[in-house]
C-alpha cells in the first residue's frame, strides 16, 4: 500500500492512497477522506496510530477504487493532486548514518582517516520535525543557499510503541518506508560543527519527505532477511535539473534499520509516528561527490533548480528550490 496525504482545495490535509495503473495513461490518487461515511481519522498520524482498523479499511476501499466503484469525487490524477510530506507532523525525526561508503569518501576526500567508531554502533542525531515538507518548492534563506547540498536517504516511519528493541525484532516497529531529502547548508554546518555539537542550523531548516508512505509489506519482494534485521535491495538516484548525479542502493547500508532502532529505543520508548533517516548513501551528496569525483568543478545547489531523488518501489520526490527573502 502506497499512502499519501494530499493537500484538498481548502487546504487541508487528508489522507489517501495511490491506486497504481488506475487508468492505461496514469496513476490516481483515492481520497479516503471523501468517502462516506468519512473516516474518524484525518492525519497520517492518526491513521498510523490506529492501524489495525484504517489498514483493513483503507485496503477494501483501494480494492473498490480498482474495480472502479470508489466515489466519483474521492479519485484525482495524481499529476493534478497536491501532496504534501506522507506524514507531515511526526512526533520526532532522527537522521542516521548507515553508509559506510559515504562516510569513507567524504572522510578520504578531506584527507583523514576512516573513523574507527563507525563500526562500533550506529549513530544518529535529531533533525526539527517541525520543518518537513514535501514535493514542491521548499524556501531557503541566504545563509542556507551558501553551498545548499541534498542527501539522498530512505526513511522509516515507527508503527507501534516499543523500548528496548533488540535488532532482530526491530522490523515489526516500522509501518513503511519513504524518501528522504536531508536539506543540508554546509556553510552554515562547517561554521557550527567547529564547536563539537550538532548539526544544528546547516540542518534546521528543511527535510522533504514523501511522495509516498510504502508499507513494509508491500517491498517483501525486495526484501533481503538477516541476523540484526531487514535490507532491501532498492536502487537509489539523485537527479540536478534532469542530470543524475548520484546511484546506490539501499542494500548496501552498513547498519541496519533494525540495529538503528535497536540504539534508537536504547533506554528510550519509540512511539508510533516517529521517523528515522538512514543516512546518506554513497554517492549521495555533493559535499561527498566534491571532494571526490568532482574535485576539479565542485557543485551545489542555487535557487530555481529542481532536484528529484527516485528510489525503487518508493517513487520520485521532486523539489524546487526558491530564495526566502529577509
């Protein structure tokens, strides 16, 4: 199940799903929320919290909407539905560092070593969940243009609550995966991290997520089981004004999900609306692709470019960037 939540004419947010192949031209969007009689529930959050009755639901309606039974008014064109971020108020967002590859490269680039405790557990930091947004234009001030950078992830939402999590029982917490765009103002950060904490402002200001919430079910196919949990075997691309930029593979994470929650809930109850960032994959920023393949003509990122991150099964968020005025 892909879910979504959509921005309807009078600007407020619902949920709803992806019916796929819906038409032989596109794609539909189900607007659960225009169905009667309406769902208690209108925010992803609330959906997620709620899932053992809205996922059997939402199911039967998708169903409906394939055989062509749903409402007349609850099916768009998902190229004429707005969407905002799947889950556009999580409870909290953390941001990991799962690939070693893109660690290696920025560290080897710069000259220093591979540090030693990657592999001793994984890390994280927390990002502002109050500034998530999803595809579309997204404002960024003058300090954070000066070397805007992106960073192609995959995200997890939290589905129910847990403490103490070990790794292998892990996967049974997270409700679905999604596409991550770690917005990320190296200038700022450079400045910041010289004081030993954060990153702080180089990060505050953005993180898109969506289009898609994708079920952990749906990606069974693609899944590839172990010993401290879950991969899945997802190609991941970047993309500048059309030209691709960046390729990995979801695969390829150092640290599991599982193990990143296992850290995670260390202590700490995980509650259901909760997202967790994988960190970048290799390849998957220009701060990495500068000091690397791109030494001799560095690139970031300016106001009026469009930058799109695709990944396997998860789809392709698609964002504009614009200069916010002081």
């Amino acid at each position: 199940m892909k879910l979504v939540t959509l921005i309807a004419s009078d600007r407020t947010h619902h949920v709803g799903a992806l019916i796929e192949g819906a038409t032989p031209v596109q794609n539909q969007i189900l607007d659960f929320y225009a169905i009667e009689p309406k769902p208690e529930y209108q925010s992803m959050l609330k959906f997620i919290q709620s899932q053992s009755k809205t996922l059997p639901w939402a199911s039967a309606q998708i169903e409906l909407a394939r055989a062509g039974k749903a409402p007349t008014a609850a099916i768009t064109n998902e190229s004429d539905t707005l969407l905002a971020s799947p889950i556009p108020d999580p409870v909290s967002c953390r941001d990991g560092y799962a690939f070693r590859q893109h660690v290696e490269s920025a560290r080897r680039g710069r000259g220093v070593p591979m540090i030693e405790e990657f592999d001793h557990f994984p890390v994280f930091y927390f990002t502002n969940h109050l500034a998530i947004t999803g595809p579309g234009e997204i404002y960024v001030m003058p300090k954070a243009l000066e070397r805007l950078d992106f960073e192609l992830e995959v995200a997890i939402v939290i589905g129910k609550e847990g403490r103490n999590i070990p790794a292998n029982k892990a996967d049974e917490y997270i409700f679905g995966y999604m596409i991550m765009n770690d917005w990320s103002a190296r200038e700022l950060q450079t400045q910041e991290m010289k004081l030993n904490l954060g990153p702080a402002k180089g990060k505050d200001f953005a993180t898109s997520l969506g289009p898609y919430l994708v079920t952990r079910d749906s990606l069974a196919s693609q899944k590839i089981g172990g010993p401290n949990g879950e991969r899945y075997n997802l190609r991941m691309k970047a993309f500048h004004n059309g030209k691709q930029v960046s390729d990995g593979n979801m695969k390829d994470m150092n640290w599991s999900f599982g193990q990143i929650i296992e850290r995670a809930s260390y202590g700490v109850t995980l509650r259901p609306g909760e997202v967790i960032g994988s960190g970048t994959v290799g390849t998957g920023c220009y701060m990495e692709l500068n000091l690397t393949s791109l030494k001799e003509n560095p690139v970031w990122i300016k106001p009026g470019d469009t930058f799109a991150l695709e990944v396997d099964s998860l789809g392709r968020l698609e964002n504009t960037v614009r200069a916010e005025n002081q």
